[in-house]
C-alpha cells in the first residue's frame, strides 16, 4: 500500500497516529498527555533522537511526526529529510517543533520536506490545530510573522536576486496567481474569494502546480515562490 493509501486507511480506522520526537523527556511527556488528551489523536511513538523517528516513520504508521531539530546522533533536519525522502513515508507529515534560538532553521526545515513548524511555546489549542492541519495535507505557514521569517531566509538564499525553479515555466496565468496567493498564506477558500472561483478549482491548481514544480506540500510551494522571484520579500 503505498504512504496516501495507508494514510487514507488509517484515518478511517481511527484517531489521528502522531509520534513525538525530541530528546526531552519532560517535554515528551507533557506532549503525550496533550496529545492523548484529544478523543481524535493518539500517541504511537517516542523517539530521543532523529534516527529513532526515522525508524518509527517506517513502523508505527503515524500520519504526524512532531519533530524537534536539535537532537543528538542525527538530528531533525536530517531525519525530516529522510522521511519525506522515503516514497514509502508520502502519507507521514512532518511538524517541526522549533525555539527562537532555532530560527535559523526555519526554512532548511522546509526545504527539507517539513509540512510546517510550530514554537514550542505554542498555544496547547495551536499545536493541536497544526496536527490536524499538516495531517489533512496542508501546510502551517501562518501567522503572517511565519510567512515573513520564511521570506526573509529565502531571500538571503539567493545569490542573484532569483534562482531557476524547475517546471515554473510550465504554469499557466492562473496557476501562478494561485501560487502567489499561496505564498501569501491564504487558505483554499479565501483564495477562491481572491479570484471568484469555486475552492475545488483553487485545489485543482494547486495540486497541478505542486506536481509541476515537484513539490510535496504548500509549505515548499511557498518556498519556491520566494526563490523564482514570483513573489518578493517584504520590506522590514
């Protein structure tokens, strides 16, 4: 069965499967209490280190991977890499758990194949909301001070103002104005305000758009929009 499948599957057996990844007890616990807390989730998995997420990815059949980048032996940005490098894993979204110190990371995390971050000092409601928001497929790019974090990482990315990004020239008028409004955070439906379409079209461009530009979420979706150029930085 390959990962959307079982994803599918899994979903319709039961409550969503997350597992948590970080090398802090203390902080894995109180994340499976919170978790477990939601008659709609569940814990599956604990993993100390990047490499044991990894290996849960692959044996717990989780649809979320709350995922800390430092950790030791391998740490998050690899093992988000792996994960969503595993054509097996296409059904497992990544969350990254993130600190201010962390920053830096945000758009390497994205890059990497991550559905989203969250800070850990979120809001119990917000961690629980970005769960079932990457595990229905979409990304966590919001609030707008995300979007401008990602913007601004992206642009000191790039040597020469824009970099090449394959299968843009392939998108037709309409398509590159739903990406642009992707980039700019906005859900499906207040994209079909935006443009006076039905929120079915906007997801058929969107996933006509994810396929030509080989990306696996909106999160790089968003990404690729800053690097081409299509959508430019705001001024801070």
């Amino acid at each position: 069965m390959t990962g959307t499948g079982r994803l599918a599957d899994e979903r319709a057996r039961g409550p969503l499967r997350v597992v948590l990844a970080d090398d802090q007890a203390l902080l894995r616990g109180a994340l499976r209490v919170l978790v477990e807390s939601e008659p709609d989730m569940e814990v599956v998995g604990e993993a100390t280190d990047g490499a044991e997420a990894v290996e849960l990815a692959r044996t717990a059949n989780p649809d979320v991977v709350l995922m800390d980048i430092r950790m030791p032996r391998t740490d998050g940005l690899a093992a988000t890499r792996e994960i969503t490098a595993d054509p097996e894993l296409t059904g497992v979204a990544v969350l990254v758990l993130t600190t201010f110190e962390a920053d830096e990371y945000v758009v390497q995390a994205i890059l990497a194949g991550a559905a989203g971050f969250l800070g850990k000092g979120a809001e119990p409601e917000e961690l629980l909301g970005g769960i079932r928001t990457v595990a229905a497929g979409d990304a966590l790019l919001s609030p707008s001070a995300t979007k401008s974090l990602i913007a601004r990482f992206v642009s000191q990315q790039i040597d020469a103002g824009v970099r090449t990004v394959a299968g843009l020239d392939a998108l037709t008028v309409r398509e590159r104005e739903v990406l642009i409004e992707v980039a700019g955070g906005l859900s499906n439906a207040a994209i079909a305000v935006r443009l006076g379409v039905s929120p079915l079209t906007v997801k058929t461009h969107i996933n006509h758009t994810m396929a030509k530009l080989a990306a696996r979420d909106r999160a790089q979706l968003v990404v690729a929009a800053y690097e081409s150029g299509l959508v430019r930085p705001h001024p801070r």
